[in-house]
C-alpha cells in the first residue's frame, strides 16, 4: 500500500479516475479493513460473507440491498447519505436502478461476491478490489 495514506485523498477525484461497474477500488485502508468506492449500476449477484458484515454508504444514486432473513425476503433502499450493514451471513444481492456511486468498508481481501454466490455475470468483477491508479 506504501503511501496510500499519507495524503488525503478526493473521493470526487478517485470516482472520476475509473468507469467500470461493480469493480471497486481500495482508496484507503483503517486496519484491516479497506475502503473500497464503486461505480454501481444494475443488478450484482446474490451472495453471503461467512465472516464479515459488509458497510455501505451512498455517495450519490441509490442502491437497493436485497436480502434473504430468516423472518423473510425484504429490500433495503439506500439514498444519498445512507449507510446500511449487511451481517455477516445474510445473503444479499445489491441493485442499482441508475448509475450510483458507493463506498463499502470490509476487510482487505474480501472477494466482492462474497464466500458462496450465484454464477458471476460478465458485468461483475469478482475481486478483492483494485488499486486507485
């Protein structure tokens, strides 16, 4: 990581540095976690974390989580602002309706699609998240 920290870092500026859906990059790490902004359009995949609980905030748009709980199926719908946590073994499948931008906070090196998952559509980047170049 060498010196990703030792500058602040624009959040505006980092967004604008890349175009891809569903292909995260890490802007910072806080222990070991990453700090991971995505541009975000249409529908991920369903899938869980075993042992992580995963953070969301919207920069801008709006990202709907869907979930499979035990009391049931349900939709979160996240505006501009909003923060929401996914517990750690809730299967989830995040969409976006139009072009969103979000930042995900979860330990360096988790896989974007999770432990277990669907088929990973072409659109989605399973990854552990990209450097900022």
């Amino acid at each position: 990581m060498g010196d990703m920290s030792s500058e602040p870092i624009s959040l505006a500026t980092a967004l604008s540095s890349f175009s891809e859906h569903w292909s995260p990059r890490i802007v910072t790490a806080v222990n070991d976690y990453d700090v991971r902004i995505a541009k975000v359009h249409g529908e991920h995949v369903w899938h869980v974390h075993d042992d992580t609980d995963e953070f969301f905030l919207v920069l801008d748009g709006e990202l709907h989580i869907a979930l499979r709980e035990p009391a049931g199926d349900r939709t979160v719908v996240l505006t501009k602002g909003s923060v929401f946590t996914v517990p750690r073994g809730t299967e989830h499948k995040p969409y976006a309706p139009l072009a969103t931008s979000i930042l995900v906070f979860e330990p360096t090196g988790t896989l974007t699609v999770g432990d277990r998952h669907d088929d990973v559509p072409d659109h989605v980047d399973a990854t552990t998240g990209h450097a900022l170049t």
